[in-house]
C-alpha cells in the first residue's frame, strides 16, 4: 500500500489493523559520469514498494535528499546538513505515530544517512515512542554483491550501476562505463587516502576524481535483477519478523 495513493477514510482499515511502515530514503548527489544523480533514492523506493506490495505494509512517499555534503564538489549534488536531516526524519516518524505506527524500517540506500538514522532509531526508542531501524540493501545480501563483482565500489560501482540498468536503463549512460571506470579508483583502499590507521578524507572528491569507485563495466542489467530479488526477499523477512515482535520486547531494557 503506498501512503501518497489513497484517500483518508480508506487508510483507516490499515491503522486499525497495522502498526507498521517503510520509509524509503536516499538521496539526491553525483554518481559518477554515468549513472543519474537520482540513483540512491530510485533504488530505495523500488525496494520499498516492492516489499509493500508482497507484504501489504505501508509505504510512505521517499525522502529524495540526504546527507551528501561530501559530495558537493560535483555538479548538481543536493544536501541537507546532519542536525536538519535528523530533526525531520524525527518529526516525520513522530508523525506517522500520530496514526498508530509504533514500528518503522527507514529503507535507506545512501550510506551518508546511515549513521543519523541510526541516532534518530535510538532516540525514539529511548522515549518508547516507536522503533525505528535503518536498513541498507546491500549490507543485506554481502555475500551476493561479493560474489556478482570483483571490485563493487562503493559508490557508483558496478552494484548501483546494475540496479540502475535494472530499474531505470533510460537513465545509465552506458557508453560512460569505461570512462567512469578509467578515471576514477578501484576502491577507497586503492585511494591511498588511509594513513596510518587515519581516514584522511572527508570528500568523495578527495579520493576519486571523477567520485565514483569500482569496476563498473562489470554491471548488467541481468545483475540488477538478481541484486533486487535478493534484497526485496530480505526486506519482507525483516518487515514479517519486525510485524510479530511485541512492541514492549522492542523497548529498552531496564536498568541493571
């Protein structure tokens, strides 16, 4: 069910009976010379959509632009800063719970959101307001990703460039994969950028001059599909197991 396509009295049915929804979130930065700037959030809202649509959960309009300030050197890349972004995915859950959702996965595909979802997670739990858990796609299906590519990014390589040729192809310039792949860096590793125990950078620039990591010659469309499968099977486990817990089990422990 997706939130933004039904009238108010017919959303009664499902509050009255669920407490549960999917939160796609992603966001709006450079992915490279080949790949949309959209890829983030398109990957999380067809993930969330397709997890409500087995499921029958609820799923909320996507929050399209993230935390991605490092990512600003490049053309086009939209951020909201990490005190803002948090404030809001908070007001917005503490919205849903006005409804009856006590429960939320926040379906995330950008690794910049990850830490804040996590604070805000934690912060609603510790208030018993609601229980809200990050998820990341490919953190999900590791062994998958690892075995699909030699070299998988992580951003913009040949993973996001397979899930773009499978969602949106339109929008991957695949005459650019060569050029995305030559100009930038295998991974942060070959970066050079870690010294002696210390992460030097702070930009996606700094590490890669075209922004991007990976092999991304070695993405296909076929590649996507199984990536999408894996990852959508995944997210209807966690919304079926999240759906079955009690809510008082998922509230901090007492005091020692």
């Amino acid at each position: 069910m997706y939130l933004a396509d039904e009238a108010w009295p017919d959303l009664e049915t499902y509050f009255d009976s669920e407490s549960l929804a999917l939160v796609p979130l992603g966001s709006t930065e450079q992915h490279g010379p080949h790949l949309p700037e959209a890829t983030d959030h398109l990957i999380a809202e067809a993930l969330a959509r397709e997890a409500a649509d087995r499921t029958g959960y609820l799923c909320t309009p996507t929050i399209n632009v993230g935390v991605s300030g490092h990512h600003r050197q490049f053309h086009g890349t939209m951020w909201v800063d990490p005190p803002a972004f948090r404030q809001y995915i908070e007001s917005l859950t503490r919205n849903l719970t006005t409804h009856g959702i006590d429960r939320v996965i926040y379906v995330n595909a950008h690794g910049g959101n990850v830490q804040h979802l996590r604070e805000v997670g934690a912060r609603l739990r510790q208030a018993e307001v609601a229980y809200a858990i990050e998820w990341m796609w490919d953190e999900s299906i590791p062994e998958l990703v690892d075995d699909l590519f030699a070299q998988n990014g992580p951003h913009g390589g040949p993973k996001e460039t397979a899930m773009i040729q499978y969602l949106e192809p339109e929008l991957v310039h695949d005459e650019r994969l060569e050029d995305a792949r030559d100009t930038g860096v295998p991974s942060v590793e070959a970066a050079g950028t870690v010294k002696h125990g210390s992460r030097t950078f702070y930009d996606a620039v700094d590490n890669s001059d075209n922004g991007v990591f990976g092999g991304q010659t070695d993405a296909t469309a076929e590649k996507g599909a199984q990536l999408f499968e894996a990852a959508s099977d995944q997210l209807v486990q966690l919304c079926e197991w999240l759906a079955e817990q009690p809510f008082e089990d998922l509230l901090p422990a007492d005091h020692v």
